[in-house]
C-alpha cells in the first residue's frame, strides 16, 4: 500500500495501528481527501455522551463492533470499556447481544415483511435468558438492542425496544445519543478493519 498521509497515520494511530492493511482506507489515503478528518472527528464522538457513559459508550461500540464483525473496532472497544470498568461479565453481555439480535433482527423482521398471521402463531423457539436478567440493566440491555436493530434494519425491534425503553423511563435523548452513536461505529468500520 502506499505512503501514509498525516491525517491517515493520526486515525491509523488511535486504533494502534501502523500500516493500511484495507483497501478501503488507501484509496482514500491517496489523497488529501478531508473525508478522514470528519471520520476521526465523528469516531471521537462515539466516546462521549451527555446521556450515555463512558463505559456504556464503550459497551454500546463493542456489541455494534461485533455486529458488524470488525476486529479492529471490537479490540478497540472493549479496551476502552475496561478502562472505565466494565467487567468482564459486561463484555461478554455486549457481544452476547450483538449476537442474540442478528437472529432477532432477521426472524422479526421477515415476520414484519411477511405480515401473515399464521406466522406470528409459530413460536419462535429462539432463546433469549440474557434478555431476562442483564448483567448491567434492564434498560442498557434494551438500549444495546435497540442500536443494533437499528444497524441491521429490523423496524419492528426498533419499535419494540424504543417502546420498552420509554416504559422503562428512558429519555429519548440517550435513545437518540445510542442510534447515533451506533451509526458513527458502524461508519467508522467500512474504513478501519
């Protein structure tokens, strides 16, 4: 790959890395093109929030991470879902969720597509316990969920969980902060892998 452009090292340098190991990210390095700076900017603002903390933001980017099966992010993450103390029991719950909610997110919505009865009558016979009691709460669980739905496109969980989420007394500012938070993450990962 080519020579490493300054902004490119400085994005290249949050995540530890030291060479374009994508193709995605050296046809945009061939120039001055402004687009990584926005991409830094809007990555760094996936670390922060007015609603949602920093050990949530971290939680939030390693359960989209693994949704979207990006390595580099998902290392990324979850170092910095452990520096602001996440356990290792939180961990697991992000990427369990992630996890969980791409077969959710695929059975719901053809459900939703489909729009026959007869298949809303069929159960589902997927398991879902980690939905029951979350390591970290009720309301983080549904809030991970509904940015992952969010990410894979599946109105009726959207709608589910922003619903269970206003019954739980969640603002929707933090529901908002999350989908948005969720959409920079994913961004982020189709240049950095």
């Amino acid at each position: 790959m080519s020579n490493i452009k300054e902004t490119t090292a400085e994005l290249l340098e949050i995540f530890g890395l030291t060479e374009i190991k994508n193709p995605a990210l050296d046809i945009i390095n061939q120039t001055e093109f402004k687009y990584l700076r926005d991409l830094k900017l809007n990555f760094n603002s996936t670390l922060t929030s007015e609603y949602i903390s920093e050990k949530e933001c971290g939680l939030l980017g390693l359960s989209v991470a693994t949704n979207n099966q990006n390595a580099v992010l998902i290392n990324f993450y979850k170092a910095y879902a452990l520096k602001f103390e996440a356990s290792e029991d939180e961990l697991a719950e992000a990427v369990s969720c992630a996890s969980l909610l791409a077969s959710n997110n695929i059975f719901y919505r053809f459900r939703h597509f489909t729009q026959k009865e007869k298949y809303t009558q069929i159960p589902a016979r997927i398991r879902m316990q980690i939905m029951m009691k979350p390591v970290t709460s009720k309301e983080f669980f549904e809030l991970i969920s509904l940015a992952i739905s969010a990410v894979n496109g599946c109105e009726m969980c959207v709608n589910a969980h922003e619903d269970s989420l206003i019954k739980l007394g969640c603002k929707e500012e933090r529901i908002f902060d999350a989908v948005r938070i969720a959409s920079l993450v994913t961004s982020v990962g189709k240049i950095i892998y």
